[in-house]
C-alpha cells in the first residue's frame, strides 16, 4: 500500500481492525481455554488481562503506526526505526518481526482459511449427508493426508482471492472484504448461536438441551482464579485473540491521518472482537458439541487447549441431524463465519508487507500484491506437503505464537521507555475523540509490560515451553519409548519427523534473515536518499 | 442452567455487548475530523 493510501471510512477501518482481530480461534480456541480454565470463572482473569494488557498493546500498536505513518512508513522496521533515537539503530532489526510474523503465519493461515472454504462447498453439495461421524473425521484427515488435488485447488484459490483483494488496494480491496465479511459473519455467528442455545434434549438427536453446554462452559471454578497457570492462559487467549504483536495493527493505522482518532477506533475495534469471541464464540461450538456428545466426551475432546477437531470433524456431523436443509445451511453458516474470520486476518497479514515493498523499493500495489501471494504460496508449501509431518504445527509456534510475544514484550518496552511514555501518551491521546483514563499512562508504562515479560519467561522455562521445544524434548521422549518398545516403524516415523521440524525450523531462520537483509539494503537506500 | 453460570454469563454478555454497541455508536456518529488541516503541511503523509 503506497502512501496515496487512505481509508474510505472509519466504520471500513474499525471493521477491518476488527476483522485483523477476529479469526478462528474466536471461535475454536477461546471455548476450550475457558473450559479447561475455571469455566464461567475464567472471565475474570480474561477481562484483566483484556484491561491490563489488550487495551494497552492496542493503545501503543495503533499510535505506532500513525506515527510512522506520518513519516510515510507503513511497516514496522521504520516504524519502530522513526521512533528510537538515530543511535539506537538495531530497532529497525526488531521491526523485521513485524514482517517475518505476518509473512510466516499467512503461510500457514492461508492453507487452514483455505480448509473452511473446501469445507463450505462440502456443506452445500451435501458430501457429509449419510455419513458416520468417523467417517466425517476420516474426511479431514484424508484431506490433508492429500488423497486428491482438491487442497491444493483450494488452497490456490484462496491465495489468489487474497492477492485479488490486496491488489485492489485498501479501500477498495481490504475494506470493502471487510464491510462484506465482518456483518455476514456476525449474521452466521447469531443464526448458529440461536440453534445451539435452543437445542431440545430428544430432538433432532440431540441428548442434551443447548443450555446444558452453556452451564458446562460458564460454571465457574473460582478457586482456579488463584492459579497462576490460568492467569498465564488467559493472557494468552487475550494476546492472540486481539492479533496484537504481529505488525499488522500498525501497518492499518498507518494510514491514518496525523490528526486521526486512535484511541476511540481501537477501543471499538478491540471491543467487536470481544463480543464474537465471548458472546458467539461462547455460545455456538461447546452448546452444540454438549448437546449431542455429552459434557465427558466433549471435555476430553478440548483437553488440548483447542476446539479444532470439534469444529472441523465433529461440527459436520453433528449438523447433519438437522435435516439436509439446515444441514446445509448450518455448514455454510459455520464453516462461512470461520471463512470470513480467516480472510479478514489474511488480508491483515499482507499489508505490511506490501507496505514494506512499496515504501522501501517503490514496488507498485499489484507487483506487491501478487508477489506476497507468491511469497505465501513457496513459503506455505512445505504445511501443505508436509502437515502430518508437523511442520505446520512449527509454524504455529514460531511465528504465531513466540514471535509475537517477544516482538509485542519489544515494542512496548520502546514505546514506554525509549520513545517515552509522555511522548507516547501525547501519541495515544492526539486527536482521540474519546478521554483515555489516565490511569492508562500508567499501566502501559509498568504493568503491560510486566505481564508480557511474565508471558515470554513462563512460556520459556515452563514444561513444554521454548527451551523444551528447541530441545524437541517431546519428540526424544516419544523416540526413547519408542525404542525401549522395540517399534522401529514408530522410531523411523519420529526421526523422519525431527528433520521435517529441524528442517521447518531453518526455513523460518532463513525468511528472518533475508526480511534483516532486505531492511540493511533498506536503510542503505534511505541513506543515498537522504532518509532517516 | 445453575444460578452462578447464568448470572456469569448474563454479566459478561451484557458487559461486552453493552461496551461494544457504546463504543460502536461512538464510532458511527463522531463527526470525523476536518478536512483540511493544518497539521497536514507540518506533517505531510508520505514523509
């Protein structure tokens, strides 16, 4: 997006944000942690962390990227380059962050958004009619085991819906998505709402009524309120649910103007995301999945922390004792808010990207558009090729999971105590057209950035953390047993697997360091230019 | 549904709902700022 870029409204911009925002685990992720969690008491550590970390990192992301933006930047390595005093000069190289996460995830991202248009067009052609569930979950993995070309024809075609999009530019491309995406998604999230909290025990199949599963996920355990591991998840849940940490906030607010609200527009865009997730997300997957598994099964099912399977190779199933009409329609309505949830954060993903191209090598919009589709295609082909080998699974946690906190635990700590927290209050509160309490000023400057550090030290030393994984402690330990069973299939398939998840791992190194290099060349350019 | 559960979710709905729809409305019916603006020529976008 060149600087000639501008929003065509601020209801397309909040809607945008809001899309960047939302996205599956919405609505896959949000009821399984709350569950496994303290239930209806896990609302508590979440809305503190939302108050105490979300608004905050929203706060600094959105003034950010005006303020590059009125230096004509719209990714983060100027960003946070514009930001930081001319010797500190090793701050553009944190900012390569908020490119490699974007690019790194759209990878992945694109392939999953991807899965939920096949699945769309599965719903309405009636493929799940008549099925088993087990045939129904045999269905995903056979999916991605590739026993057809069909991913991949997908997958191609969602990639170049994205490149379409993005090469219409953000008013004409990314907002208009928006506009359409946001309210149909939102429509489809009240439709599946109302079936599954209206669920009749004895009717359609279903053993329970809806609202037993509405008790099951808000029953509140108090007494985890004082685990810390709750506090950690629900910080957590609150960092990745509001897409914080990844560059593509600042990149949207960018192009704003230097006199733009930030402050009202984030506070409504962070807010929209807390109503799909609590308020939809809340009241569609676990009401459904309760009232035709029953609370143990479906308990069991989200253990991991996720409600991928449910939604993907249950939610079908369970859809098709609805009649083949509204079977239909409630496969389109699932697998369409999913879609649009996907998309919304997609296009988010591509804009920084774009941004650094146009800015920094004056690319022209659809050179820039069509080669980051490009870029996710190469980049996303080994999770395609190689998903049941782990590698999508090591994108997840690289890119969309430990980068983020340690670019998000970066920024603030530049913006607070760098650029300046009377500067940056100056930033948050210019223009804003709603009063920011005070109070704010505070907790970005000492407890945001307390939390964070607590998120990126528990995530590294915990069991199963960084350290663990770097080790791939996991993996060994399955290898020895493996062994000690004398089960040489199994120890083959593992080590076959470590190269994959080493070799993933090199890969993301590797995208790093060329985004570093293309930042160094950059900087060289600004400098024969005259540029900071 | 137990009292506990649905006095929790009845809050955090109408919580966020309410904050949302507040926030949103705000949104809608904020006039935007004016058009020509001095801070432009200070701060040119595009550098």
């Amino acid at each position: 997006m060149s600087s000639k870029e501008s929003w065509g409204s601020r209801v397309g911009l909040v809607l945008a944000m809001a899309g960047n925002a939302v996205g599956l685990g919405n609505f896959l992720r949000f009821p399984a942690q709350a569950i496994n969690n303290g239930g209806g008491a896990f609302i508590i550590p979440y809305l503190v962390c939302f108050l105490l970390m979300g608004l905050p990192l929203l706060f600094v992301e959105w003034s950010m990227g005006r303020f590059g933006g009125t230096h004509g930047d719209h990714s983060t390595p100027f960003i946070l380059n514009s930001m930081a005093p001319k010797k500190q000069k090793l701050w553009k190289y944190v900012g390569v962050f908020g490119i490699f996460t974007n690019l790194a995830v759209a990878a992945y991202y694109c392939y999953l958004e991807s899965w939920t248009l096949s699945y769309m067009w599965h719903s309405i052609s009636g493929s799940f009619q008549g099925q088993t569930r087990e045939q129904v979950g045999n269905f995903f993995n056979e999916y991605v085991a590739l026993g057809s070309s069909e991913p991949i024809v997908f997958w191609i075609l969602c990639l170049a819906l994205n490149t379409w999009i993005l090469s219409r530019g953000l008013s004409g491309g990314v907002e208009m998505a928006s506009k359409i995406g946001m309210p149909l998604l939102i429509i489809f999230g009240i439709f599946l709402a109302v079936r599954g909290v209206t669920l009749t025990a004895g009717e359609a199949g279903a053993i329970n009524d809806g609202t037993v599963g509405l008790n099951f996920l808000w029953t509140p355990k108090f007494e985890s309120i004082w685990d810390f591991k709750v506090w950690l998840a629900a910080a957590g849940q609150i960092f990745f649910t509001l897409s914080v940490g990844m560059g593509s906030i600042q990149c949207y607010a960018s192009y704003l103007r230097s006199r733009d609200d930030v402050a009202l527009n984030a506070m409504s865009a962070g807010w929209m995301n807390e109503f799909v997730e609590v308020c939809l997300g809340g009241a569609i997957l676990i009401p459904i999945a309760v009232g035709y598994l029953g609370i143990e099964q479906v308990q069991q099912m989200v253990a991991g922390g996720s409600g991928f399977g449910l939604g993907f190779q249950t939610l079908p199933f369970l859809f098709q004792q609805w009649g083949p009409v509204l079977a239909a329609l409630a496969g389109v309505a699932w697998f369409g808010l999913l879609f649009f949830a996907g998309i919304t954060s997609s296009l988010a993903m591509g804009t920084p990207v774009m941004g650094f191209l146009q800015d920094e090598f004056g690319w022209k919009r659809q050179a820039s558009a069509w080669t980051f589709g490009l870029m996710v295609f190469v980049l996303g082909l080994p999770t395609v090729l190689f998903y049941n080998y782990g590698v999508f699974g090591e994108y997840d946690y690289w890119a969309g999971t430990v980068s983020l906190v340690v670019f998000a635990m970066l920024e603030i700590i530049l913006f607070a105590w760098i650029f300046g927290m009377d500067k940056g209050w100056a930033e948050i509160t210019r223009g804003a057209d709603i009063r920011v309490p005070v109070i704010f000023k505070f907790i970005i400057k000492y407890v945001t950035p307390v939390i964070l550090i607590s998120v990126f030290l528990g995530s590294l030393v915990s069991s199963g953390g960084i350290i663990d994984t770097i080790a791939n402690k996991a993996i060994h330990a399955q290898i020895a047993a493996a062994q000690a069973a004398s089960d040489a299939a199994t120890v083959e398939r593992l080590n076959t697997q470590l190269l994959y998840i080493n070799g993933s791992r090199l890969l993301l190194v590797a995208v790093f360091a060329t985004i570093a290099w293309l930042v160094y060349r950059a900087q060289l350019r600004r400098g024969l230019a005259g540029k900071k | 549904m137990n009292s506990s559960a649905l006095i929790l979710m009845l809050l955090a709905n109408l919580l966020v709902v309410g904050v949302t729809g507040y926030f949103f409305w705000r949104v809608l019916t904020t006039a935007p700022p004016d058009a020509v603006d001095e801070d432009e020529a200070n701060f040119p976008r595009g550098g």
